[in-house]
C-alpha cells in the first residue's frame, strides 16, 4: 500500500517532541511498523488545502491527514466529492474527527487501520462553498477563538491560557448577533449568543455531551438559544451537565438537510472545525451525503 502523508508540523501533538522533524519521524515509523509506504510531505496549516489539492491525481491509495481536525478539514475539502481516500493519523490536540469515527489514538495503530484499506463514506458540510468535517458556529465561540488567537501570538501565551484568559474576556463583552435563521420551512428570528452546526446530530447530554454517535445520517444538526444574557448561558450550561438541554424553553435543537442563516451584519465570523474565517449573509449551509471516503 502506498499514501502521501500531508503533516501539519504546526499541529498540536501532546505527546511528542514540538519539532516538525519528530513528528515526521513518528509518522515515518508508524506506517512503516504497519508495511504502509509513506510520502510524508510537510505544510503550516494555510498551505495545507494547496497541498491537497495537488495530490488528487497522484498514483496511491489515499492520502493521510497527520496533524489535528484542521489538517482533517484541509485534506477533506480537496477530497470530499473527489473519489480518492482519506486516511486520518491523529496528532492534534483534540481529534475530534477521529474519536467520532471510531479511530484509535495511538499512531501506530491509526496507521494499521489504514494498512487494511477499508473504506467507509461519511458525511462532509458545507456553508457558502466551504467544507467542515465536524461543526461551524456563529456567536460566541468565533470571538474565542480569535481573542485566543492573538494572545498566543502577540503574548506567547499557551493555548489553554490563551483560551481560559480570552473566554472570560468575551463573556465579559458576551455579544450577541440577531440572526433569520430559516429550516425545514420554519423561520426563528432572535438575538443569540451562538447559533452551532454539526455534521450530523452531536450528544447533548451529561454522559456523551460533544459527541457524535454517527457521521453517516446525512444530517446537518442545529442548536441555538434565545437567551442573551450570561445567567442565560449559565442555566443552559448547568442544564447540559444535569442532561436536561432539550428541556429548556430558550433552546433549540433540529436536524435538517439545509439551513440559511441571516442577518443585518454585513460580515460574520464563522468558525470551521475551530478554524475562524469571516463570511458574507447569508450564510448557506447544507449536508453533502457521503461524498468523503475515509479508511476506518
């Protein structure tokens, strides 16, 4: 079996020395423990798609997203649609692709799976001709991730610093977006601190909370709340930990095939896989069945 192996060697492993020439050294040994011929080629997260891309009409069995669920949206969106295969080696900090589709976290056996060559076709999203993997949001969250953003890059601070200090910063401002959401031939018109999306239905309740049990239903799953304030937000979340979110009168919760998402705002962050990029409304976003095929 022959891959190209497209590693992010800005990716978030834990376990490992921070050096992009260790982690290609551990991806490097894990295929070849497993028989896998591996072209392992390296990219910062922006030239990753790029990278992609190119590889489309290579002659191997799959390429492999090595690094976090960045480098999975990456590979993803040059390959959802296209026929070629995905495989996943895990070496984010959070894999959340990976965990919900069942792959082991440990390198060595992520790349036996990928040895055996079975395929299985997931589901990808889609919002104004982008690509996720997992789930977009509007709201709260895309403010997070920017504020932590810039204190890792203009403070040095750590990422979980980094997010801790730009969480409370943002609660403290908590803006608020009012947002036409229309579904299913249903219209909810409301001021929110956050409208999420997930690729298929995520687990809202206290054993499973984040979780998705499957990427194959052909489902786009929306949650948003009314709520606009921060004792607001804290009910909600005491709700969650409790696994009484869908009790809540506030909280929305539907799986549709398609969602548009208005507002008066001329630009929007959106977050992508807990990637932020800043979009035009209204955004668009619908389910594309099947169309990526991953080794699992």
């Amino acid at each position: 079996m022959r891959v190209i192996v497209l590693l992010n060697h800005h990716s978030g492993l834990t376990n490992a020395a921070n050096a992009g020439e260790d982690r290609m050294d551990l991806a490097r040994r894990a295929f070849a423990a497993a028989g896998v011929e591996a072209d392992i080629r390296a990219a910062d997260g922006a030239g990753l798609l790029e990278l992609a891309k190119a590889t489309l009409h290579e002659p191997v069995d799959a390429i492999v997203a090595a690094g976090g669920d960045g480098t999975v949206n990456a590979v993803a969106s040059a390959l959802a649609g296209n026929g070629k295969a995905m495989g996943v080696l895990p070496m984010g900090t959070l894999n959340h692709f990976a965990k919900d589709l069942g792959l082991p976290l440990d390198l060595s056996q992520a790349a036996s799976v990928i040895a055996r060559g079975q395929v299985r076709a997931v589901d990808v999203a889609e919002v104004n001709g982008r690509t996720f993997v997992n789930n977009s949001s509007i709201g709260l969250y895309p403010h997070i991730v920017k504020s932590r953003q810039r204190q890792m890059e203009r403070l040095g601070r750590s990422k979980w610093n980094a997010l801790l200090r730009a969480t409370f910063a943002v609660f403290k401002r908590f803006p608020t977006v009012r947002v036409r959401i229309s579904a299913e031939q249903q219209t909810h018109l409301c001021d929110t601190p956050f409208a999420f999306i997930g690729n298929n239905e995520y687990e809202i309740d206290r054993l499973d909370l984040g979780r998705r049990n499957a990427l194959d239903r052909g489902q786009l799953c929306l949650y948003f709340t009314r709520r606009s304030g921060r004792l607001g937000m804290m009910l909600l979340a005491m709700r969650a930990i409790v696994g009484r979110l869908r009790q809540a009168k506030d909280f929305d919760a539907m799986c549709v095939n398609e969602v548009w998402i208005d507002t008066a705002k001329k630009h929007l962050r959106v977050s992508l896989d807990g990637e932020v990029v800043v979009m035009t409304p209204p955004l668009h976003y619908r389910i594309k069945a099947g169309e990526l095929r991953v080794l699992a």
